[in-house]
C-alpha cells in the first residue's frame, strides 16, 4: 500500500490541537453548542469526527446552520457516513 505523505504546517497542528483541546472541554463541562436548530444534525457532528469534519471544511460563504445539516443530510440521502465508501463513489 503506497502511503501518501502529507506536510502540515506548524499553523495547521496549532488549530488542531486548539480543535482538540476545545472539545476537551466542552466534554468536560458536559456543555455543547447548538450548530443548527435541527437536534438530530447537531448530535451526529458531535458524535461523528467525519461529519463534525465534513461541516468545517464547508463552512465558508454559506449560512452556518445550513452548513453543519449538511453532514446530517449526506447520511439521510446516502444512507451512511462510511468515508471508504464514499471515496469509491462514482458519480
């Protein structure tokens, strides 16, 4: 299996390991924000790293609450979140 090298930049692990510590937190204190007014959407991209991941890298240029369903309404249309299997998708 040919592994693909990924460079990170210094500025990059600083936000993830910000991200992290972040959820730390909130784990900690047991409190959590509402991304959308949708129950079910905000518990996947809690629970869900790749929702949860799917959401940051769409939220640019649309209503935030729309964004973070938007992982909700993959599964709901695809039926899963399996990224295996969505990176075999074809068209």
């Amino acid at each position: 299996m040919n592994r693909i090298r990924i460079r990170i930049s210094k500025r990059r692990i600083r936000i993830r390991d910000a991200l992290i510590e972040y959820g730390k937190e909130l784990e900690r204190k047991k409190s959590y924000p509402l991304f959308t007014k949708n129950l079910k959407a905000d518990l996947l991209v809690r629970r869900n790293a790749f929702a949860f991941l799917i959401a940051v890298l769409m939220d640019h240029g649309m209503k935030a609450e729309k964004v973070w369903e938007i992982p909700y309404e993959l599964r709901l249309r695809l039926g899963h979140l399996n990224i295996k299997k969505i990176a075999i998708m074809r068209e």
